[in-house]
C-alpha cells in the first residue's frame, strides 16, 4: 500500500490536506470524518486495512485541524466543513469513477457524516460511525452553553471547554503518542468551534429520520469522552431496515485503538464484505 496526499481548494479558497490509498482493484471508496482536535496522519492503520479489504479510502484534515488550519482548533463553519467533505468526494469521483462511496465518521465527525450522509444520501451506499458525538457531553457546563453565542461573536477564537484526550484509550502508547504529536490540538475548545457544534447537533436529530442507508454504528461501553446515548439516540433515529449498533464492553472511546482493536477491525470487515462483496 503507497499512502498519498494531496491539497485541493475550497469553495472560499482553503486548502484542504487530505491523505488517500488505493488498492489494485478497489471495489469502493471509503470517505473518512475523523474527530474533534485530531488530523489524518492518525488514520494510517484504518487506510491499511481499508485497501486490505479492496476500498480506496480518503480522510482529509478538517477545518481548524492538521494541514488544512488555518488556525489550530478553529473549525470555523460546520456548512463549509460539509462543503468540503463534498469537494473530497467529487476528488474521489475524478479519480476512480464508477465506483460505490461509504462514508465513515469516527466521534464529532460522526456527526458531520450524518449531516454530509443526509444530504448526498443519493451519492452513498453506507454509513460508519464510531462514537458518533450528536448530545452534548454531561461534563459540558450548562452556563456555558447558555453564553456560548455572545462569546464565540465576540471572541471566536477564545479557549473556552477542557477536553482531557488522556480518557480516548486504555493504551498508553496512544496517549504518549498524542501527547507528541505536534498537529493534534491539545487546547481547550475554542468558543467559535463549540457554536458550530452545537449548532450541528442541534439540526442533526430531526434529520435522522430522513437517513435510510445501511449503517453500522460502534461504540465503547466504558466511553466517558461520548456517552454510548449518543449512539442509541442515533440507532433509533434512523429509518434504514438495515442498521447494527455494536456496543464493546470494557472500551474507552478511540475503539480503534484500545487493546481489542482487532475485534473491532473484523466485525468492520464482515459488514462491508456483506454490503459491497470483493469482486
């Protein structure tokens, strides 16, 4: 597997960075909404054992994140975010055309892979979420919600809510790795990237019915950064007959990489080999 990158421009002039692999015969894409604070140089095992599986797979580096910030931490629209998924998709169509496109959304990006998945439905053939951040946490302060508004008009780029990225996994390494890597944002949230979050979960829930893809959603049972609620919230919101929720007992919320990952990583691959078989 040779992974690539590239940048391409956005509707207001963003570059966009974004990472993709391509197995010899692809027998899908695989379009990646990765989380809050983190970037696309952390999803090398998941573009691995994508080609693996015969899916090309993209994952570009969201607003506010990895090479794509203009500012670190500032995603500054949830609409250009969609727009920009968008642009990365009909990058995907360009390059391999013909070929069926999954979306896959790992926690906050779950929530823009519903979003992105309601309004493209006709250009998708499933949906995979793992954690899929659509409540607001319990930890968040409610007179910070109330004032999140004013705050982010008035200091859009003003750290505002802790997040601890040391409760994602069990793994130490993980963490330590985190704790390195200079392209993760370890800042508070900053006020304008909360409004545009809230904002999201906000309209999502009434959309979840109009959602009728195939869907897997995945979950941690000991996850404390996204209640498995979430998840719940979601599996009885959409209106696919063809939807799985999986919870993993014992899991924190990065289930991908905790100790189990492989367990996660097989029931992945038996999903898709029944949804898109190899040629």
């Amino acid at each position: 597997m040779i992974e690539q990158t590239a940048m391409l421009a956005a509707r207001d002039g963003a570059k966009i960075f974004y990472r993709w692999v391509q197995p010899a015969r692809p027998r899908g894409i695989v379009l990646i909404s990765h989380g809050v604070n983190e970037h696309s140089g952390r999803y090398g095992r998941v573009l691995e054992f994508l080609a693996g599986q015969g899916w090309a797979a993209f994952v570009p580096d969201l607003r506010g994140h990895g090479r794509s910030a203009r500012v670190l931490g500032d995603l500054e629209s949830l609409d250009k975010v969609l727009e920009d998924l968008e642009a990365v998709r009909q990058e995907t169509r360009r390059l391999l055309p013909g070929l069926p496109v999954l979306v896959w959304g790992f926690s906050l990006g779950g929530l823009f892979a519903l979003l992105y998945a309601h309004r493209y439905q006709q250009e998708l053939c499933g949906l995979i979420l793992c954690g899929p951040s659509v409540m607001l946490p319990s930890y968040v302060s409610p007179l910070l919600v109330l004032l999140s508004s004013l705050i982010a008009a008035l200091f859009p780029l003003l750290p505002v809510q802790e997040f601890d990225y040391t409760r994602l996994s069990r793994d130490p390494e993980v963490i330590r790795r985190l704790k390195e890597d200079p392209l993760y944002y370890k800042g508070k949230l900053r006020s304008r990237s909360g409004v545009e979050i809230l904002r999201g979960m906000k309209r999502v829930v009434p959309l979840l019915p109009g959602i009728r893809l195939p869907t897997l959603i995945l979950h941690g049972g000991e996850d404390v950064t996204v209640e498995p609620a979430s998840s719940r919230l979601v599996l009885e919101g959409i209106s696919s007959p063809d939807k799985e929720l999986r919870l993993f007992p014992g899991l924190r919320h990065e289930i991908l990489n905790e100790p189990e990952r492989e367990e996660v990583y097989a029931l992945i691959a038996r999903w898709l080999e029944r949804r898109v078989p190899s040629p």
